[in-house]
C-alpha cells in the first residue's frame, strides 16, 4: 500500500511565510476562439492541469501566476461572453477598456489564419489610444507559410504582429521576452493597494443605487475632485466616507439619472458586469421591501463569479414592519445561503439609516479580500483538520491531502495537493472550517484541487 502518515509526507511546499510582493499583470483580450486561452496556459506552463476549480468559477475571471527569465506576474484570461454579435464587439471592447484600465501590458490576441475581423478592428481602435502597452499577437501561425499571411495585421495599427502558435509553442518564447521588456517591475497605482479603493454599487433598477450614491455625496465636502497622484475616470465618482477616499466606478449613469430606454436591460447588464470587473469590492442593493427576485440573484451570481469582496445592503428599510422582516429572513435562508460570508447591512437611502455602517462592512470585506495566510500556519491548520476528519474513500481509495498553499489573494485563492478526488461535500467541509479558522468574512474564497500522481 501506498499509504503514508501525514508525520512521514515530505511537505514539499513552498517554503517560507516572506510578505507577497505584489506582482504586475498581463491581461490578455481578444475576441472568442482566437486561442487565448491555449496562449494562456502556454504562458503559465501549466504541468498539472487544475482538476477541478470551484463550481460557479468561469475560466475567463481567473488571473494565474506565471514566471518567465525569472520573473514572476500574473496573467489574465479574460476569456468572452458571447451574447450575439453586436454584444460581442461591445463585451470585447470593454475587456479591452478594463484592462488599460487595471493591468500593465496587454496581450491583444488575434488569429493570423482567419485575419482582422470588424470586432478585432474596433478593438484595435480601443487600444490603439491605451498608455498601458500592447503587443500584438498573431495566433495560430503554425508554420512558415502562415507567417506571410500575419503580416496583414500590420493593418490594425498596433505595431509589429508577433507570430505565434499557442498550440506548438512556435514564437512563444520571443513573445515573452517582448512581454518582459514592457512590463513594469511593479504593479502600477490602482492595481496594487495603493490608491481609492474601487467600489461598484450595484443592484437591479429601482432599488436605490442613485438615492444611495446622492445620499452619501449629499454632503458637499464627501465629493472628491481631486486625489493627489490619481487620475479620476470622469465615469467614477471620489466620494471621502469615513476619511477616506473611495471611488465609486461608473456612477456616472446613477448620477445623471437616465431613464431606461426599452431593450436597454442587456446593456445595463453589460454596464454592471463592467462595473463590478473595475471593483474590488461590490455593494449588492436588494429591496427590503419587496421580495428578494431572480434579478438580484443574477447581479448576486456576477459579483461571486468574478471574484469581488461582497457587502449586501437591504435597502428601503424604513418600509420595513416586523412581518417583513420576519419574511426577509426566511428568503436569506433560503436565497443567500451560497453566500453565507456576505456582510450584511439593513439600509434606507431615504432617511440615511445605517449607512454609516457601509463603510466597516467594505473595509472588512477588502481585509479578508487581501488576506494572505503564510504556509506554514495552513499547513499545520490543514494537517490538524485532515487527521480529525478525512476525505472519504474514493474507488476503495483514501484520497491523501498532502499540502496547501495560498496561490492568490484578492480574493483568496488557495491550491490543495491531493492523491486523489475530493468530493464537493469535503470541499466544502474545508471552506468552511478554512473560513472559521482565519476570518474571510466579506470575501469569496476559492480553492482548487490538484491531483499529484
Ligand atoms: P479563446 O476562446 O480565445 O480562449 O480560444 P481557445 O484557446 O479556446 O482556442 C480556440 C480554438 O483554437 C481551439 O480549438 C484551439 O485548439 C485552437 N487554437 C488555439 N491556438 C492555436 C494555434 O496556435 N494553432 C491552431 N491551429 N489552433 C489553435
Ligand atoms: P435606482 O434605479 O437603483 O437608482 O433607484 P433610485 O435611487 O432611482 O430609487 C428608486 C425609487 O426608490 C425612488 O422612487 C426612490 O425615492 C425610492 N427609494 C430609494 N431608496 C429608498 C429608501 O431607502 N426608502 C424608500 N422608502 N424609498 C427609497
């Protein structure tokens, strides 16, 4: 039997509990199927494939780590969202817009074979004005004679194509040695912790987003127009709460008011999406007054999904009796229940009641958002749970869990070493117990399972 005891496992995990410096990211865009993420998991070099990530998890939000010559950055497959075409140009584009916005090279990935197509064209327009660089990347250029075809994309205005096949590895190499060549050593403001922290205040039509944002921009002297080494986007809005500086982003539509055109809801969904991509930390409004809808669960679900710290506001709780709240109650049991670590707090934008608890409710959520736990306190918190509580068997076998190691933060993003499956149930069972252990309130975690074997 292979069977080993957990004092005889030769922890190869990282060493050392060093302070993550914070690293620079390179964000790859580009219209679906032109082989981001092939190019992406080339870059990454990824050994063993992550089985299994969190239910829920699209690839297209994960951010992995990479190394190249030594250096060490994260990169970003911000992979598609295909509604139809004329959505798509649009969803491309804002990729496009996020990443100059957030990361500190840009991949645009292009496929040489089918050559520039309208969405890359309006795409290339977007970034041909971005002060982040780019690098113009000419896909699926398998061999010598599609290289004479690549160089047509001269035409998009971005430089130089760089000819690539993500699939063989062909040009990859030189690729990243470009990559490192534009890519700053640090993250740049905005991206790291320095600067405004980023807020989305979302939530669907009519729960108070505008009454929320007037409300705590009422008062004059809270609008920020000017934050010394801060470029204010003229969509967000710097709002001081609790002496600090916030930026709320895209408030601009909350606080000129429009009114919603008909066949706009997929627009404004597009906008929120957008909205909660530029954030670190999403305040969801919901209704006290009304019952908790499908529509709230879906902004709910795209705030999970991408990975941003959480705090829900029940607004209009001035509208509130004690019946309703008893109701209330029973419909958090039964629709939040995914989301058991969201900060809660019971607002009315009208009266001003509790708003001034937003602003402990954001900073725990980003404090555990942040949070780094060294190694070596989960491994001995990891090795403590396993021995008092096993995974089940699977196939007559018991899956050993050999180590774990914080891959990530922002939000927490842990990796566990296995010799076999762990079933969602125990997964589960760790999340939690990981959640009890070391405080991630306000905070998604996320933890994938790597089988070692
Ligand atoms: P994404 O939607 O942009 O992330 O694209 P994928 O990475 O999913 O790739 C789309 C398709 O193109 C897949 O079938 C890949 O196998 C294929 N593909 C990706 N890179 C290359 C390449 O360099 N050469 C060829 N021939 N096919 C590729
Ligand atoms: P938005 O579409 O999410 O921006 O919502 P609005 O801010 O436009 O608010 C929609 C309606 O709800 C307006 O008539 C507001 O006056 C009302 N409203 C907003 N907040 C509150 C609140 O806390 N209590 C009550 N009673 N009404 C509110």
């Amino acid at each position: 039997t292979d069977e080993t005891d957990w004092d005889d496992v030769d922890l190869d995990a990282p060493e050392g509990d060093e302070p993550e410096l914070a690293v620079p990211t390179l964000a790859v865009v580009g219209r679906p199927n032109v082989g981001k993420s092939t190019l992406v998991n080339r870059i990454i070099g990824r050994r063993e494939a992550v089985v299994e990530d969190v239910p829920g998890v699209t690839r297209d939000r994960v951010s992995y780590e990479a190394n190249w010559a030594g250096r060490r950055f994260m990169v970003q497959d911000t992979g598609g969202w295909e509604p139809d075409a004329k959505g798509m140009q649009q969803s491309v584009a804002r990729q496009a817009e996020l990443a100059m916005r957030t990361a500190d090279a840009i991949l645009l990935v292009v496929d040489a074979v089918v050559g520039a197509t309208a969405t890359d064209e309006a795409v290339a327009r977007v970034l041909r004005r971005s002060k982040t660089p780019v690098i113009l990347v000419a896909n699926k250029v398998d061999d010598e004679r599609a290289e004479a075809e690549a160089a047509a994309l001269w035409s998009l205005g971005l430089g130089e194509p760089r000819t690539v096949s993500a699939t063989h590895g062909r040009g990859t190499g030189d690729l990243l040695d470009d990559v490192l060549e534009v890519l700053p050593e640090t993250p740049r403001e905005g991206t790291g912790v320095a600067g405004p922290r980023r807020v989305a205040l979302v939530g669907k039509p009519n729960v108070g987003k505008s009454s929320l944002l007037n409300k705590l921009t009422g008062d004059e002297r809270s609008v920020v127009h000017d934050v010394a080494g801060t470029t204010v986007d003229p969509v967000d809005s710097l709002v001081e709460l609790g002496g600090k500086v916030w930026r709320f982003v895209d408030t601009a539509g909350l606080r000129k008011r429009v009114t919603h055109a008909s066949g706009a809801e997929f627009y404004a969904s597009l906008r929120t999406r957008g909205a909660i991509d530029a954030a670190e930390v999403a305040i969801l409004l919901i209704d006290a007054s009304e019952v908790i809808s499908e529509q709230d669960l879906r902004v709910l679900s795209m705030v999970a999904e991408a990975g941003r710290a959480l705090v829900i506001a029940f607004n209009k709780w001035d509208l509130v009796d004690e019946d309703r709240r008893h109701q209330l109650e029973r419909e958090i049991d039964r629709d939040l229940a995914r989301v058991p670590w969201a900060s809660r707090v019971n607002v009315s934008a009208r009266t001003g009641r509790a708003v001034q608890k937003l602003v402990p409710a954001l900073e725990t959520a980003l404090d555990s958002w942040d949070k780094r736990i060294p190694t070596g306190r989960l491994n001995s918190w990891l090795k403590d749970v396993v021995a008092a509580t096993p995974p089940p068997m699977r196939g007559g076998r018991l899956p050993r869990v050999m180590f774990a190691t914080q891959a990530g933060t922002r939000p927490p993003t842990f990796v566990l070493f296995t010799t076999g499956f762990l079933e969602a149930g125990y997964r589960r069972f760790l999340e939690r117990r990981l959640r009890e252990e070391f405080n991630f309130d306000g905070s998604p975690v996320r933890i994938s399972v790597r089988i070692r074997e």
